[in-house]
C-alpha cells in the first residue's frame, strides 16, 4: 500500500486485476462475484462488450475538444437521455456531486431571476447529495457535514416521506424556489418511499411555484426496474441529475431539465472542462442505448423480486434481520445491529458487498445478472449472514 495517498479511505486489502460480466479477479487469481458494482456504477458488468468498444474506437478518434466547440456525441447523448427521460436539455459534468450542484445553481438563478433574493432549496433528513460544499451541505448526515463549517446556506431540511411537513414550509416560507430529493434514500439504506410519494410531492411543488428536481444518481439508469425511479409513480422532474452507471465507470454526470427549469443556464453561468467530452458521451450513449435494447430495466425488476424473494426466505428464521427491502436491483437487509464485519466475511467467501447506515446491508448488483449468478449472491450472503449473527 502506497504511503503518498491521502488517506480519505479505509480501502479493504484487496486489489482487483480485472473484470468480465459479473465477478472481479484479485491479484492472486481469486474471483469474487460482485454484488456491489463499485457502488451503483458498473451495471452492465464488467469489460461489456459494447461499451469497450465505444470507449476503444472513441479514444483512438477523438478524446477532448472542449465545449468551445460543438461536440458530437455530447449531442447524440443528449437526445437519446432526453427522449428517454421526457426532458428538455441537459448540461454535463463528471460526478455525481457535480450534476448537483449544476441542479442547485440552477434553482438559485431561477429564484433570482422571480426576484427572490435569498432563494432556498427544501432538502431531506438522511439524504445524500455529494462531498462538494454546497451538496455536502444538502446532506442530511452531520458526519459528512462535521469539519466543514461554515456550510453552504439556503436549505431547509424536511423528514424524509413526510408530506405534512412539506406542506407546511409550503405555508410558511416564500423563499423555497425548488425542492431536492432522492426517489429512493441510498446512503440512508435503500430507505423506500410510500407509494405515492413522489406524485404528492410533484404536485405541492407545481402548487407552489417550486422545481422539483429528483437526485437519481443511485436510482437512475434502471437500477430501480425502470430506466429511472420517478417513472415507477410516473412522474416527470423539473430537474433530474444523472452519474454512476451512466458511464458504466467513465466518470460522467448529468443534469437533465425541463419546461421552465431548461431556459434557466444561459452563456457565462455554469461550465466545466470535461464535462461532455467525446469519451464520457460515447460511453454513455453506448450504455444508454444498450440498456434500452436490451431491456435491462426489466432484467433488474425479474431479478430484483428473485433476489429479494430468496434472502427472505433464507432469513426468516434470523432473528437479528429486520426485514429485506428492494425496489428493482436496490436491495437492503435492515439488521438490528451495526454489521460492517459483514463485508469482510462476504470477501473471504468470494462476494462483494456494502454496508451502510451502520446496520443496513445494501447490495447493489450488475443488472444483467442471471438467475444462476442471483441465486449464488442469495446462497453466499445467507450462509455469511447465518455465520454473522451466530
Ligand atoms: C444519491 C446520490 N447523490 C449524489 C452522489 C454523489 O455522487 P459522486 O460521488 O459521483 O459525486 C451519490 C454518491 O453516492 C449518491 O448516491
């Protein structure tokens, strides 16, 4: 391990050599079957033919030109994510935390230009939005926050899928100009939503002049079971912000608008250097059309249900598991208590896993698993379970 790293993570000793679909080669020639998809990136699994050769053929062409000049695959991206997605326009970034604070600017500039002078922006309890000032700051998680003072103003903060409290910053402040949530909480532990949710949420919001904008970093791109979260209730955002397995592992961020919200960034406003090159377009677009023709939202529901389904099953009778949530390929195991040793015992035993939120196992696994390779996550991750809790 190298010394002249800073040490912002406590990696785990294992270095990964190489990919093919859904399992990873350690140094030593161990290969482990990866539940994880280096947290919500990889979902069409490793080395995936198409997008290999996308990004070989494209970094033999052309890999940057900058946005001073029209980039071809920017624009090829940007219809195929809007038609897709029924949005307008879309700017790009690298990160997921980016396309955040692009979303946040956004709603900024919109309030001042409505002539609100100090505009805010309603966020959730336990939400995660990134690491920069102004998305840590969104952040509902005093640990992600706690070193950083002073942080960004202009949130105000809601519980999470509690419509009356919503409703009452409604009543009582004329700032808020747009509101920031995730469909489903991550980080938080795939915490799910009431049906219905998001459907009241879109419609306190065109009440009240307010733009909706859905942070579907972790849920887009079919990772829920549609090709993203807000489609289950049917709802169209104002703003919706992209990342993770829109590259398949090319960093790439994309925040998407609609109607109003797409006239808002002007010439001056906003930008990025790499945003929207060739490569990170070319990717994407190649990950974006193969989800689409190869119905892999509709993989991910099959063996969301299979997987969920199995490890309820096999857990029943545990007396230290909760419950097993899902929606799609979003799956958590809420434990009674802290659990990270888990990780560790799942890599000795060839799976790749997370923990979060202390206690909540989540897993996160390429979406065009088979049943076969979903079946062996369920038998590894109960034996582990079993032999965890004693
Ligand atoms: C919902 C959500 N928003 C934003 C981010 C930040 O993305 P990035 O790490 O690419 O900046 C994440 C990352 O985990 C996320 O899950």
């Amino acid at each position: 391990m190298s010394d002249h790293i800073i040490k912002a993570y406590r990696s785990l000793p294992v270095t990964f050599s190489h990919g093919e679909g859904c399992y990873l080669w350690d140094s030593q020639g161990k290969r482990y079957l990866d539940a994880l998809c280096g947290i919500s990136v990889t979902s069409l699994g490793h080395n995936y033919a198409p997008v290999t050769t996308a990004i070989q053929q494209q970094a033999a062409t052309l890999l940057h030109t900058s946005n001073l000049y029209s980039i071809g695959w920017q624009q090829q991206l940007a219809d195929l994510l809007c038609r897709t997605a029924g949005m307008e326009r879309v700017f790009f970034g690298n990160s997921g935390a980016e396309a955040n604070e692009a979303a946040i600017k956004l709603a900024r500039l919109h309030g001042h230009r409505r002539g609100i002078k100090t505009p805010q922006i309603v966020v959730m309890e336990h939400a995660f939005h990134g690491r920069t000032m102004a998305t840590l700051s969104a952040t509902g998680n005093r640990k992600v926050q706690a070193g950083f003072e002073p942080l960004v103003g202009g949130f105000v903060r809601a519980p999470y899928n509690d419509l009356a409290s919503i409703e009452a910053i409604a009543d009582n402040n004329r700032n808020v100009v747009a509101l920031l949530v995730e469909p489903v909480q991550g980080e938080a532990g795939i915490v799910i939503p009431d049906t219905g949710y998001l459907a009241a949420l879109r419609r306190i919001c065109d009440q009240n002049d307010w733009l909706l904008m859905l942070d579907e970093i972790q849920t887009g791109m079919a990772r829920s079971g549609k090709m993203f979260a807000c489609q289950h209730e049917k709802v169209v955002p104002d703003v919706m912000t992209l990342a993770k397995a829109l590259g398949n592992g090319v960093p790439i961020g994309a925040c998407l608008a609609n109607g109003i919200a797409a006239e808002v960034i002007q010439p001056g406003n906003h930008g990025s250097t790499f945003g929207g090159n060739p490569l990170a377009c070319r990717a994407g677009y190649a990950v974006l059309h193969s989800m689409l023709e190869f119905g892999i939202a509709d993989n991910a529901a099959l063996r969301g249900e299979q997987l969920a389904v199995a490890l309820r099953q096999g857990l029943m009778t545990n007396p230290d598991v909760v419950e097993v949530r899902h929606l799609g390929l979003l799956l958590a195991i809420q434990m009674k208590k802290p659990c990270q040793e888990l990780v560790a015992l799942a890599l000795e035993n060839g799976l790749l896993i997370n923990v979060t939120a202390e206690s909540v196992i989540r897993l996160l696994p390429p979406l065009i698993i088979d049943e076969a390779e979903t079946a062996e996550i369920a038998e590894i991750l109960i034996d582990c379970i079993h032999q965890f809790t004693g």
